[in-house]
C-alpha cells in the first residue's frame, strides 16, 4: 500500500470512527479497510457500550444487532457520504452486519456507477 492509500484509509477510518462516535456516545477501538474496489469493507470494532455488554450478558444479542442495525440506518447518508468524499467514489450500495459477541460491526459499500434503469 503506497502512502496515499494509507493516507486515504486513514482519513475514512476517522470519518467512520467520528460518525459512530456521535451516534453511541463513544468511538471505536478501531477501524480498518480491509478490502477495496468494486466492494470497499471497513470493519469498526467497539465500542461496546456498557448495555450492550449487559444485554449480551442476559442473552439478548439479537436486540444489539437490531440497535446496530437502526444505528447504521441513521448513519447511512453520512457513512455514504464520508466513502465518497475519502476515495471520490460513488457508493451505489451499503449493507452492514453487527456481531455482539465481539462487539465488531462490518460495513459493505457497494462502488462504482449506478446502473442505469431500462
């Protein structure tokens, strides 16, 4: 990876990092790209809140991934926005997926042109 690449995942870990920050009071532990092109992957571990932990705890880690998943709803246009504004690439999909047990949350954006209707 050549120093632009590193600079420009950076930049989108940041951005990721801020966004879920704002929304769970505190950001990840980390957050990395680890695939690019046509489907770019960013995995955010952490943070897990303090009722995550607890609601995983009493069995319910099926209402951590429903929060997760409204979480990444009420980021999606900023999530979009941030891989677009980093890599000048349009996001033509978004799907996520949120595992309690470790608290690590997996991003999918689709790249590239819309397709076109017909």
């Amino acid at each position: 990876m050549n120093s632009r690449e590193n600079a420009t995942d950076q930049a989108l870990a940041t951005a990721v990092g801020t966004l879920y920050e704002g929304a769970l009071g505190e950001g990840p532990a980390e957050v990395r790209v680890v695939a690019k092109k046509p489907r770019l992957t960013v995995l955010v571990d952490g943070p897990r809140t303090q009722i995550e932990r607890s609601l995983y705890a009493a069995g319910e880690g099926d209402l951590i991934q429903r929060e997760r998943r409204i979480v990444r709803k009420a980021l999606a246009t900023s999530l979009r926005a941030a891989v677009e504004r980093c890599l000048g690439d349009e996001v033509t999909g978004l799907s996520g997926s949120h595992d309690p047990a470790i608290g690590t949350e997996t991003l999918s954006f689709q790249l590239g042109a819309r397709p076109h209707a017909v």
